[in-house]
C-alpha cells in the first residue's frame, strides 16, 4: 500500500476536541461534589488530566507502531488471555456501586471490561482476515470467532455490567456484518439471546425497574423515574444557547454520576443545542473519517481492524447519549473520551492511535 505523509487530520482534530470538551465538563460537573466530598473543587479533573496525558502519550505511541504488528497469534491470544484473567481476578476484589468492575491497588484502579472491547476487535480482525468467503460456515468461522466475544461479555455479566456486555456484542456484529455474515445469522443469534436477556433483565429486580422507569418515569418520579427525569430537565433547560458553563443545577446531587454516565446532560444543560451538536458532530466526523478509511483500505484485516475500532467509539457514545435522552434504559455506559474514567479514555485513546496509524499508511 502506498504510504501517506500523515495521519488524517480531521479524525486527529476530532479526538483532541473531544478530549478538551471532556476535560471541561467533567470539571464543571463535579467541582462542587468534589468539593463536598474531597475539599477540593479540582480532585477528579486533576486524575482525569493525569489519565488524558497518559492516554494522548500512548495514543502518540501506537500511531506510529506499524498496525500489521498485531496480527500475530502471540500478540492477538496474549491479549485475549490477560484480558480473559483479569475480568475473572476482578470478581474476587472489594465491591464498589455494588460491582465487582475495578481492580484497585492503592490509588490506581483498573477497569478490564475496557480492556475487552480492543482485544475483541484485535481478535476478530486476526481471526476472520482469511475467513471472509467463508461467512457461511458456522462451524468453522461463525461459532470460533463469537466463543471469545460470549466468554468475555459472560465475565462482564458477572460484574454486574450488562451494558458493557452488549457494547462488546454490538461491536462484534458490526465487525461480523462487514466480514460479510449473512441477515439470518444476526435473526438467529437474536433469537438464542431472548431466553438469556430475559432472565437477566426481567428477573433482576433492579434492571426490571429500570425498563419500568424507561417505559414511563413519571409513574415513580421520586423513585425509578428520578434519574431519567434529572436528566430531561438538564436537557430541556439547556435551551438552544445553554445557561452557560458551571452554572447548571441538575449536577447538584440530582443527576447521579454527572462527571460519568450524565456528563452529555450537563453539557446540554450549560451549553445548549449548539453545544450538544458540536459534540454529536464531532463524534460524526470520527465516523465519517473510520468508514472512509475502511473503504480506502484495501486488505480485509485492515478493514476489519478500522471498523472495529470505528464502532467501539461510536457504539459507546450513541449508547450513552440516548441514555440521557430517555431513548433507551439507564445503562453505565461512558461517552467515550468525555466521562470521566481513567481505564476509558486511556485505552481508548491508545486504541484510536492504531486507527491513526492505519490513516497514515492507507491509499
């Protein structure tokens, strides 16, 4: 393939907003709660600036590792085996918010299910490069390239953290879709997860109380309604120009986490309808810069690889915002590059960077 000079600028441009925007908000959302809980105004944005460093020094390192250097077996299954022992090492560690998600020494914390979604892609993207006219046979290509993908979301079940589990099983369809896999395969694999889904939705009584409170808040508003509602009034008091940057309410102990799963409705809140698209299209340009790579590329391991990676961001993000805009039940999932997390926006951005250096090497 012919080599470009760069790496694509407007995919570049996009994440470096993105980050800048999340740097902001989370500030802004939750300086008066830090405030309360640690005496200083300034303790999440701080870590978050720390990770952001550390995710953009990593990001700047797989950019220019040559991409081809993970089709390998040894790297693609000792990610698959690192990634597979610890969300099972995460099971046996102290609970926080009632799951078992972070591996925690001292003041560093880890969250594996992050880790899970890039070494899927890795694995997919490795495993199916050869297997794209073999899409039809379940045995040998089907079934062996979606046991990793249902052992990983299992373990991420486990946690308990559903909303990751179906991110991870999002973006193997979109990969397997490209891959060419057949409609009736997704209508099977639908149909198979009908009696698992719902058992884990309507007979856990917290989840079932959130389809209840998706289905009509209003019926509890100061119960399973109360998150969902905090969040539309956030959204609708925004307006079209926002009351304007640290000045939203809602972030005042009524929306739950606003630095994490709400943070788009702070944003919303204090910057309006403009400031809300300006994010939404910045997540657009990453899009239309992922899919025009995809298509220049012209090696199916690549295009798999760039989709992928496309999808983990843009699966993330479409989860998180209709999320705060009551378009589908309350779920932990972060706005990529924007929540605050510090496993999420480094291995997010450290994924991007192979995406990055796939630009630079493209036709």
């Amino acid at each position: 393939m012919a080599k470009r000079i760069s790496i694509d600028k407007p995919l570049f441009i996009a994440t470096l907003l993105l980050v800048f925007c999340g740097l902001v908000m989370v500030f802004s959302a939750s300086a008066v709660m830090a405030q309360e809980r640690f005496g200083s105004p300034y303790t999440f944005v701080t870590r978050q600036i720390m990770w952001a460093v550390a995710g953009l020094l990593a990001m700047f390192a797989t950019m220019n590792i040559d991409y081809r250097r993970y089709n390998q077996p040894a790297v693609v299954f000792s990610v698959l085996a690192v990634t597979m022992l610890l969300l099972v090492a995460v099971l046996f560690f102290d609970r926080s918010h009632n799951a078992h998600r972070w591996i925690r020494f001292g003041g560093f914390s880890l969250q594996p299910s992050e880790l899970a979604k890039p070494a899927i892609i890795l694995f997919l993207a490795y495993f199916l490069e050869k297997r794209t006219r073999e899409m039809d046979d379940w045995q040998h290509t089907l079934v062996p390239a979606a046991v990793p993908t249902l052992c990983l979301a299992a373990l991420i079940v486990k946690e308990p953290d559903l909303g990751t589990a179906i991110a991870c099983l999002a973006i193997t369809a979109t990969v397997l879709f490209v891959a060419g896999m057949k409609p009736r395969y997704f209508g099977y694999a639908f149909a198979a997860s009908l009696l698992p889904l719902y058992f884990l939705i309507f007979r856990v009584q917290w989840r079932y109380e959130r389809i209840l409170a998706f289905v009509n808040p209003y019926s509890d508003p100061q119960g399973r309604g109360f998150h969902i509602i905090q969040s539309l009034i956030a959204v609708g008091t925004g307006g079209f120009n926002g009351v304007g940057l640290m000045e939203g309410k809602q972030k005042l102990f009524y929306l739950p986490e606003p630095h994490t799963d709400f943070i788009f409705a702070v944003t919303a809140e204090e910057f309006g309808l403009l400031g809300s698209l300006l994010v939404v299209a910045l997540f657009g340009v990453f899009l239309q810069r992922g899919l025009q790579t995809a298509m220049r590329v012209r090696d199916s391991y690549t295009r798999l690889l760039v989709v992928g990676i496309t999808a983990m961001v843009i699966v993330q993000a479409l989860m998180n915002i209709s999320v705060v805009l009551s378009l589908m039940p309350t779920k932990g999932i972060p706005l990529p590059f924007v929540s605050y997390g510090g496993s999420s926006i480094f291995i997010t951005l450290a994924t991007v960077g192979i995406l990055l250096n796939i630009t630079k090497q493209a036709d």
